[in-house]
C-alpha cells in the first residue's frame, strides 16, 4: 500500500494542463487549428484582393506581409496559447473555483485507489485507469480523458519509492504503455 500527503501549487496543476494541451489528442488538434487559423485568414485576404482586381503591386505586397505575418504566427502560436490556458487558470483562481484541492492524500491499496480532500472523498478502481505519463515534474494518472491524479515528484521520498511506486499501479492497472517526457 503506498500513501501520499500531496500538496499541489498552481504551477503542478499548470505543467499538467500543459502537458495534457500538448500530448492530448484534442489538445493537438486544437493547438492545430490555432495554427493555421490566422494562415488561413491571410491566405483569403490576398485571394479576395486578388478577386477584386487590384493593383500588381499592392497584392503582391499584401502577400509578402501576410506571409510574413502566418510564419510569425506559426512561430508563436503554441506560446500564445499556453499563455492564454495560463491566464485562464489564474482567473478561475482569483474567482475562486480552483479546478483542483491544494491538499489532497492519495491512498493506493491492492483494490483500489482513494483519493481525499478537505471537501471530498473519492475510491476509483484501477480497472479505470486510461493512461499513466511521467513527466521529469510529476506522474499523471489518468482516470478519463480529462482527469487525472497529480503526484508531483516531490511526493516521493526518494527515486527508489517513485519506481516501486509505478511498478505497482502499472502493474494494478494493467497499463502496458507508459509515456516518459
């Protein structure tokens, strides 16, 4: 049986949505669409200038500066993007709805798994598990395609626990695929 007292910060549970945006399949695909959004609406301006018959000069300008904008544009778009998921989570804090319990005791046991906050209790069984991803920060452990227990590496005495640790919920949950970041 292995327990864990887990104090999360906001920066654990913003290297998750992190980590959730970039290797979630809606999150890529998002992240995607983000991309070539502003490309795309280059592309149509320079089509419709060309639709309307202007000027050589000026269409062949327009093109060089939307180019110019869509590779600056797919340049930084990621950064955009996980600074405005950022912002969102720090909003919802100030509002007070936190996604997430600051204190938490997760307690994993031959049956199932448990995880208790100041305002809730939850019991899952391992048979729930989707996926489970290390990161160098933390180990997720997903129990939908959205939803995941946080265990920053600062939960673990030491890297020998961290391993036997994910020897025994691979093994509970019978995960075969790990994701190391």
């Amino acid at each position: 049986m292995f327990e864990f007292n887990v104090t999360l910060s906001d920066d654990d549970y913003l290297l998750f949505n992190k980590y959730h945006l970039l290797n979630s399949p809606i999150g890529k695909k998002g992240l995607m669409s983000i991309r070539f959004f502003i490309p795309f609406i280059c592309f149509m301006f320079v089509i419709i200038l060309c639709i309307a018959g202007s000027d050589f000069g000026l269409i062949l300008i327009e093109s060089i500066l939307m180019t110019i904008i869509s590779i600056i544009w797919i340049g930084f778009s990621k950064k955009v993007f996980l600074k405005s998921m950022n912002n969102r989570i720090l909003k919802m804090k100030r509002e007070g709805r936190l996604p997430y319990s600051n204190q938490a005791i997760f307690k994993f046991d031959n049956e199932k798994m448990q995880e208790i906050t100041p305002n809730s209790e939850s019991v899952i069984k391992y048979s729930l598990v989707e996926k489970i991803a290390v990161t160098e920060n933390a180990i997720y452990i997903y129990i939908s395609s959205v939803q995941a227990y946080i265990l920053p590496v600062t939960a673990f005495t030491d890297e020998m626990e961290k391993v036997k640790f994910l020897e025994f919920i691979k093994m509970k949950s019978d995960i075969i695929k790990e994701r190391t970041v």
